[in-house]
C-alpha cells in the first residue's frame, strides 16, 4: 500500500496489483487479499543482503 501512496495511486480493496517477473509471468494480487491472508504484504528482491532466487510463497514471479 505504501509503494501505491508514493506511486500516487488511489487504491481500493478491489484494485489489482500486479508484479511482472524477468519471464514476463504476472502475479496479480488485490489490496482485499491482504486483509484476507492476515499477514501483510511484502514485496522483496533480497533477503539478509542476498538475492531473491525462485522463492515461492504465496505469490511469486522470477526476477
């Protein structure tokens, strides 16, 4: 939600985010199913100073 804010997006519960990895797979996600999962939302390329490899968690893409 924070990315959106300074982005300048107005965002809604129904608003689709999508992340577009280096093979062009998308993964979409809706602001609702934040709330719904209970945890928050984390977008992330490197974990303890390392790169991300092919990590899969809830929703993931590649690069």
């Amino acid at each position: 939600m924070t990315v959106l804010r300074i982005a300048g997006v107005v965002a809604w519960p129904d608003t689709a985010v999508v992340a577009v990895g280096e093979d062009d797979y998308g993964a979409a996600v809706t602001l609702a199913e934040e709330r719904a999962c209970g945890r928050p939302f984390l977008l992330s390329t490197v974990a303890d100073g390392v790169p991300l490899g092919d990590v899969k968690g809830c929703r993931y893409v590649p690069g």
